[in-house]
C-alpha cells in the first residue's frame, strides 16, 4: 500500500472550516526502546483545502499526546 493510500485510510482526520487535516503515524522500531517503553514514531501531516477559497497556512501547532 502506498503513503497515499495509508494516509487517505487513516483514522486521524479533522474538518475544521473546509480544511481537512489528515495524520499517519509511523512507528520507528529502531528508534524504540521497547524494554523502557520508549515509543518513537513519524508523523506524515496532510492538509487538504476542502472550499473554493485560497487560504494560506499562517501558523501550526500540533499537539502530541501519550497514550497513557
């Protein structure tokens, strides 16, 4: 499967005023430590302009929370 499709199946989207932000996480195994249940992952962000409208990103903020 590609980044593509990985990114258009994932369960991590928001619409928020016609902007459509869509997440995927990637775990990186080789950056883990499972044994200190360390966790590393990569984050492939897209956003997806939903409207008729030109908009400009001015700003990000993404917040990251544990699972825990």
């Amino acid at each position: 499967m590609t980044e593509q499709e990985l990114i258009e199946r994932t369960p991590y989207k928001e619409v928020t005023n016609k902007i459509k932000v869509s997440v995927l996480p990637v775990p990186l195994e080789e950056s883990s430590d499972l044994s200190r249940h360390v966790y590393t992952f990569s984050y492939t962000v897209r956003l997806e302009n939903l409207g008729e409208e030109t908009v400009q990103l001015l700003e990000r903020y993404w917040p990251v929370f544990s699972g825990d």
